[in-house]
C-alpha cells in the first residue's frame, strides 16, 4: 500500500461519511432514518519507463465510428458496437509486438468518465478471438455535458480542445517532446 508500480495505479481518495435523513414508510409509519454513504473520488495514474512508446488515440471518430452515435451508443444505449472494425486487434498488436503504450483522447465530459473508462475496457471485437482494446491513460473534457455539446455540435471545433489538452497535459509535462504514434481523423489534430 502507498507503492507506486510500473503500468496502472488506482488512487481512491476517501472522504468522511455523508449522512442523510430519508423519510421511510414502516407498517404505515413514516419515520426519517438516516443514510450513510461513503464518499470517494477515484482517478488512474500509469507510470511508464521514461523510453516507452506512447500511441495517442482520439476515440472520438477514431476508435468509435462516429463522435456524437458513439457517445450515445456508450453512454445512453450502453453498447459497444459503434466502433471501427479491426481497432481492438490493431490496438493489441501495437501493444504486444511493439511495446506501444496508450494515451486515449476524448472531448466526452469529465462527468461521464466512468462510462468512458468502462466503454475502453469493455469494446471487444471478435475475430476469431475476443480481443479488447489495450488499457491505457484516458484524458477527457473537463466541461460540463452542455460545453461538450457546443464544442461539438455548434462551434464544430474539438480539435482545439483536443490540441489544448494534449499540449498542456503532455507536451508541456515533459521538458522533452518524444516522438510517438499519432492517430486521429482531423487534419487539424496533428498540427504543432
């Protein structure tokens, strides 16, 4: 415990207990009972040898085969049928035969991580064998569901969120740029 090892880390912070007061119905008697509930925020962190080969993925268009039916196939319908047909096994033999780890990009909300993180772990294509994507870094929105729509669906430019994130959350982190993989389906995500 408080060890930090190469590959994925779960930090879970834990905070004091919430208590309620919920209005119960008991033999036709109402009575407040209080609810407990534990609160706890929880958040990943990959920790790679400095010479590693990152592959950074837009999942938005790029792993699923639309931005807006992928979202709402992942998150509303709660399938994983929406994505490009041979990405998982691409995916997994950039990870098995070259040693490439994953950084994935999206423009969905912070809020709906949790659905983000399962839809990663959870898309599975079959040929033959089942084959899931790689786990990997997952960086995200940090707007509300209403700026993801606008961004998305009105102003039409989640490439400058996109290049913003990667900028600040990558480039800027390390005092030296590496050269990697790079995949996307918007020209202007590739810019410097």
């Amino acid at each position: 415990e408080g060890v930090i090892h190469e590959g994925k880390n779960i930090l879970r912070y834990e905070n004091s207990t919430v208590t309620y007061m919920k209005s119960v119905a008991t033999n036709g008697v109402k009575e407040k009972v209080p609810i407990v509930k534990k609160r706890y925020a929880e958040a990943y962190m990959y920790l790679w040898p400095s010479t590693a080969r990152i592959a950074i993925s837009d999942i938005d268009g790029t792993v699923t085969k639309s931005d807006v039916v992928g979202l709402v196939d992942s998150v509303a319908v709660g399938t994983y049928e929406h994505v490009h047909s041979g990405v998982c096994k691409l995916y997994n033999t950039m990870e098995k035969d070259m040693g490439v780890k994953f950084v994935y990009l999206t423009s969905r909300p912070i809020t709906l991580m949790s659905y983000t993180r399962k839809f990663l772990a959870n898309v599975t294509q079959d040929d033959g064998s089942t084959v899931h994507l790689p786990a990997g870094l997952t960086l995200c929105h940090t707007g509300s569901v209403k700026d993801v729509l606008v961004t998305e669906l009105i102003k039409k430019d989640p490439d400058v969120f996109k290049a913003k994130t990667l900028q600040s959350q990558l480039v800027d982190t390390f005092n030296e740029a590496r050269t990697g993989v790079f995949g996307g389906n918007e020209a202007s995500m590739a810019q410097d």
